[in-house]
C-alpha cells in the first residue's frame, strides 16, 4: 500500500510554490465548509472538522485563516457545495478518480472532461474505475528520532488497525473507513502526533507507463486537475507518478 496513499499527494503540493500552496490552502478551506456544514462549528464535536484542522496545520495554514474558514462557513452567507466524483480514464487506460466541490457542476463537469480530452484520456460513468480502488483509512505519523517503529506498529494493531507501512519520512497506518476515527483517537491518546487521518482510495494495483507521451500527458492530466480550484482530490493507479 505504502507509495500510494492521499499522503503523497499532500507532500507534492507543500512543496510547490506560494500561488500552488494558496491553491491548496482554498481546498482545505472548502473541506472545512462542508465540515461546518455537515457536523458544526466545534472541533471538539465534530471530528472530521478536527481532523482538517490538523491538515489545515500540517499544510502550514495560518491558523487566522482557519478560523475565518469556521467562521464564514457558521454565517448565512456560507457557499453551499456540492460533493461530486468524478471517474475516467487517463493515457493507456491508468484509472483516475476526482472528487470535486463546486457550486457550479456545469462549469465543473466541463473543465475536467476537456482536461481528460486534452491529455489523452476520457471521463467515464460513475462506478467505471471504482471498483478497482479499496476505501480504507489512512493515519499519517512522521518519521522522527522519538517514534519507536515496533512500538508504533504494535499499537496500531492493537488499536484496530488493518495494516502498517513505513514510508520515506512517514509511517502510514491503514484501517478500514469505519475504523479510523477510532484508531487516531486511540494513537493520539497514547502520545502519537497524528500529522493528517483521512479516508483514502486505495489501488488494487498499479499501472506502469513506457510510452514517453503517456507519462508526459499523465503528468499533464495531474498537473491540471490539481491547479483547478473546484477539485479536491485525484486517486490514480499509476506507478511511476514521481
């Protein structure tokens, strides 16, 4: 599993530039509207809001700029969005999955099949990839001198977790979706600095691009589809993504 998980995704974007990571900062402020919108305003109630507040952190999120993201979304005046996924193919048939939030789901639905047209692949019907993903949950800790590996991976295990892995620079821990929030409590009490928990696509296995084009257009399909604001999220089954 290691390699494949949500995590990769967000080490990518924090490395990126201001305008990049400005980018990334307005997709966890929508995470957090719909988190608002769906469970309230206290983080002490509302766990999947907790949890984006720790990524909002782990993304170097101002924290005036968090609460002004609670804050606008507890308001009258709070933009309503709509959770869309969408599924299709990229160059050489690799699987993608998008999932979006928008208040527009015309403007959204064009800009992602003209991206997909563009880099040599095609959007598809729902369910047409999905099946090819596990829905797993996914407890990013990072690596340090503190962190006891054993000890991580026994109390994970104890804790409920499905399975264990141990990154470049983080350990990931992977449970099934029902499972996660109370593994993460369960670490967090035991002293674990929880760097993001998130619900996660998993592929079931993955594809290998030889054609010069292909890794060129996939990279391009990625690149796009990430720099759109409407989207949140981009789950693929191809390898050599690096």
């Amino acid at each position: 599993m290691s390699g494949h998980s949500k995590w990769n995704n967000i080490k990518n974007k924090k490395e990126k530039t201001d305008a990049q990571r400005a980018k990334v900062f307005t997709k966890i402020g929508k995470e957090i509207a719909i988190a608002v919108r769906d469970g309230g305003p206290d983080p002490a109630s509302n766990s999947k809001l907790r949890d984006l507040i720790a990524k909002a952190k782990s993304n170097n999120v101002p924290n005036d700029n968090i609460d002004r993201a609670i804050k606008k979304a507890s308001g009258s005046d709070a933009v309503n969005y709509e959770e869309i996924t969408y599924e299709g193919y990229g160059p050489s048939g690799v699987a993608v999955i998008v999932t979006t939030a928008t208040d527009n789901r015309n403007r959204t639905g064009g800009d992602l099949r003209h991206f997909f047209d563009k880099y040599g692949g095609n959007m598809g019907t729902t369910g047409c990839v999905s099946f090819m993903f596990d829905d797993k949950g996914v407890i990013v800790i990072e690596k340090d001198s503190s962190v006891d590996e054993d000890a991580l991976m026994e109390a994970s295990l104890e804790a409920g977790a499905a399975d264990f892995a141990a990154d470049e620079d983080v350990y990931e821990v992977y449970t099934e979706p029902s499972d996660l929030n109370a593994v993460r409590d369960a670490l967090t009490e035991a002293g674990y600095a929880i760097v993001s928990a998130e619900l996660d696509k998993i592929p079931q296995s993955t594809v290998v691009l030889e054609n010069e084009d292909d890794i060129k257009n996939m990279n391009l399909l990625i690149e796009h589809l990430e720099d759109n604001d409407d989207v949140q999220d981009i789950y693929h089954n191809w390898e050599n993504c690096d």
